[in-house]
C-alpha cells in the first residue's frame, strides 16, 4: 500500500506549526515617518532633549536627533506640544480575569466558575486594547488566565489580528494542590472548579512537569505560588523551579505572602516578588542586594472597596522603605477588576496615586513604569527605550511627567511597532488589523 503522500499530507500540519516565525508584529511597508518632537523624555537619565526628529521604517526607529533630515516621501507626523517618551509597563497585570460586583460581588473564585476561557480571551483582547490606550505597550500577563487564554492573546497580537501591548504571560500559575485556593475534595481530586487555573506541582517530578507544560503551552515567564499554602515551597524546590525554567530561557516570578515564604525566595534567587505582605525592611535589603525585582501591585485607596485604610498605610509605607533601600522598583499592578466608568488602562495608571503618596520622585516613577518594566520584562535589548533598532513603541502627553507624573493619564499619541494606534487622543487602530497569519503560527 503507497503510504507516501498520506503520511505527507497528515505531518503537514505539524510542519507548518513548526515553521520558524519572522519576529514583528504585522505586515510593515518600507514607508519612512518621520515624528517631531517638541520634547523627548529618556527616563533612565531623566533628561529631555527639545524638538527631536525620530524616524521610523520598518517597525523600527531609525535616526533620531534634533538636526535629522526627513527623507523625502516621509509621513510626518507633528507634535510639536506634546512630551514624546517610550511606552509604559504594567509588570504584574490579569487581563483574561475581570471580577466585578455583578453578579459575583467581587468573589473572583466566581468569575472562574461563571466564565469560559474563550468568553475571557476575548475580554483579554479588549483589556489589552484599553491598556495599550493609556500608553502601556508592554504587560506582564500573570496568570489567572483560564486556559491558556494569556498565550492566545500574546499570539493574536504578534500575527497582527489585533491591536495591544506586547505580552509577557505566565502561563497558568503553578502551586501546591489547589494554588491560591482551598479546595473540596471533590474540586481539588476529580478536578471540577477550581482548575485550569492552577496547576498542582507538589514534588520535584510535578514541579519539572508543571513548567515545561507552560513552556510547551507559549509562557515566556514562570509564576509559582511561593506560600500560597502553609507548607510552601522549600529554598530548593524554588531552586528546581528556577534551574527548569531556566531550560527554557524563562525566569520565575514567585506570588508571596508571608515573610518566611518571601526570605525563602529570595534565598533562592527568585527573578521577581509579587505583593507586598511579605516584604520587611530586610527582606528588601536582601532583594537590593540580590537585584531582585519587586512587583509590589500597590492598591491605591482611591480605587474604593480594594484595600483598607490600614492596609493602604502599610503599603505606601513598604513602597517607600524600598526605594530607600535600592530595591528595583517595577510598576506592577494586579489589576484584575472593574471599576465602574474606568477602563482597565484607567485602573492601572491609577496605581500612580500610591507611589506619589510614598514620596517617590517623578523621574523615579517614570523609570520604574519603563526602564525597569523592560528590564524585568528582557525586552530591554530589543524593545522599549527609543533608541535606533528597536522596535517602535512610543507615546506622548500634554504636559512632562518628569514635572508632573499626573502628565501619563492623558496620553495623546501612542505608537506601536510603528504603527498609530491613538492620535489625538482618539483610538485609530485600524492598520492593526489583519485577515491572515503573516508570521505563521507557532507558540515559541
């Protein structure tokens, strides 16, 4: 029996899965744009150079400089008012998870039980969209995701199918049995309720199993519950985590609770803490020593009914006891709610209102949202700062927030691999949008 072309025609799917994919995002023509800048902020020196010209072909910037000639031919887009700065980053977000008053009251346990993973990927897609409108173009998707719906969003974005922020996802967070719940038997045994969003990792087999099923399944972070249970991970189950990941060229972000969860995880060499409860001014020293990243998701009071008056006070306090400390600060969130006539970007930058109260300066919370969002992020090689050869993210507001950071709730003009994605401050997302894979398909 001729088996030749059958077996031909059933691997092709599998080749075409396995087909390398041209880093970017959408289809790009080699049109140069040419963007005037009546100022340009570098946030890393804190500095601002007035009337620049940043050219962009390819998804990439080209020159930039104040005496750069524009190409002829170029589109030239004039904002001569508007302060232009890279994009902004979110390091600890959820955005397939919207938990809300209606009809769970803000039981988020509820919106698993209620929600279907396809229901919340595409409620991912238009988080992203409301993110990448308040300027945010890079965000840390950090489980919570139902199944896989963080990928799904992270690879609908790069084929070009829809506008949003580069995606850094998790994956679904890895934990003793249960994750951050407490499970029936019932749930927790045959499985119903409280999975996927949690996978059980309890001994070294499970641990190693647990991460390279979120690799195969497109993580490019690991996130663990440290102590999410009384027993917790151990200095050396962290390790493995860390040594396994590492396989995969991922780093591990550990959601800790408790001071001896957080000293253990530090002790390992964790890449980054989420949350802030366990966080003791030694803890901080040793994260400052270590240049552990710190993605404390600090919840500002203003935001009603999701943090206490007394919570809200030891937060602003540990906050600011880091950054005395040197610990390297990321603008990290944990928004994962709705909030009646605010959109989930509008949410995030509200976040500001912590780190202002914490006495932090401007240009201090401007590097923490960028130069340390990309650096916790890896992408500070290749995406991020404005800077020639990287791929084209930029925003612009009205007023410098090296003077005001209150400027970034008012973003005007947001870029994305060099594409407009807001003028105006009207969204105009159009040229995002495409019919068909133009990079393949493929996970990696």
């Amino acid at each position: 029996m001729r088996r030749g072309p059958v077996l031909i025609w059933l691997l092709a799917p599998a080749l075409l899965l396995a087909a390398p994919v041209r880093p970017g995002s959408v289809p790009l023509s080699a049109q140069v744009t040419a963007i005037r800048a009546g100022q340009l902020v570098d946030p890393e020196a804190g500095t601002v150079a007035r009337d620049v010209v940043i050219l962009v072909e390819g998804g990439r910037f080209g020159a930039i400089g104040p005496n750069i000639a524009i190409p002829s031919g170029a589109e030239v887009i004039d904002l001569p008012t508007l302060t232009v700065l890279p994009g902004l980053v979110d390091a600890h977000n959820h955005l397939a998870l919207t938990y809300k008053e209606e009809p769970e009251s803000n039981v988020y346990y509820l919106t698993y039980v209620l929600e279907s993973t396809p229901l919340r990927a595409i409620q991912a897609a238009s988080n992203g969209i409301q993110m990448l409108a308040s300027g945010f173009t890079i965000v840390r998707d950090m489980g919570n995701n139902g199944n896989y719906a963080d990928t799904a969003l992270r690879l609908a974005i790069e084929q070009g199918w829809l506008p949003g922020p580069t995606i850094i996802n998790s994956g679904i967070i890895i934990g003793g049995m249960g994750g951050q719940f407490w499970p029936t038997p019932e749930m927790a045994r045959d499985k119903g309720i409280v999975y996927p969003e949690y996978l059980d990792a309890d001994t070294p087999d499970e641990i190693v199993k647990a991460v390279r099923q979120n690799a195969l399944f497109g993580a490019k972070v690991i996130k663990i519950c440290v102590d999410c249970k009384p027993w917790g991970y151990s200095v050396e189950e962290i390790r493995l985590f860390i040594a396994e990941a590492a396989k995969a060229g991922l780093k591990v972000e550990g959601h800790v609770q408790t001071v001896s969860g957080a000293a253990r995880a530090i002790e390992a060499g964790i890449w980054s803490i989420a949350h802030d409860s366990g966080l003791t001014p030694e803890m901080h020293e040793r994260m400052a020593e270590k240049g552990i990243f710190r993605a404390g998701t600090e919840t500002p009071i203003t935001l009603v009914g999701h943090t206490s008056p007394q919570r809200y006070e030891r937060t602003v306090a540990r906050l600011r006891d880091a950054f005395e400390r040197g610990v390297p600060l990321t603008f990290s969130t944990d928004a994962d709610y709705y909030v009646p006539g605010m959109t989930r970007g509008e949410v995030s930058i509200e976040f500001i209102e912590t780190w202002k109260a914490a006495g932090i300066p401007n240009a201090d919370i401007l590097r923490a949202m960028t130069t340390n969002g990309y650096r916790v992020s890896e992408t500070q090689d290749t995406r991020g700062p404005i800077r020639t050869g990287f791929a084209a993210d930029l925003i612009a507001v009205a007023g410098n927030p090296l003077d005001d950071i209150d400027a970034l709730r008012d973003v005007r003009f947001v870029m994305k691999d060099g594409l407009v994605f807001k003028r105006d401050g009207v969204m105009t997302p159009g040229a995002f949008f495409h019919g068909g894979p133009v990079n393949g398909w493929n996970i990696r």
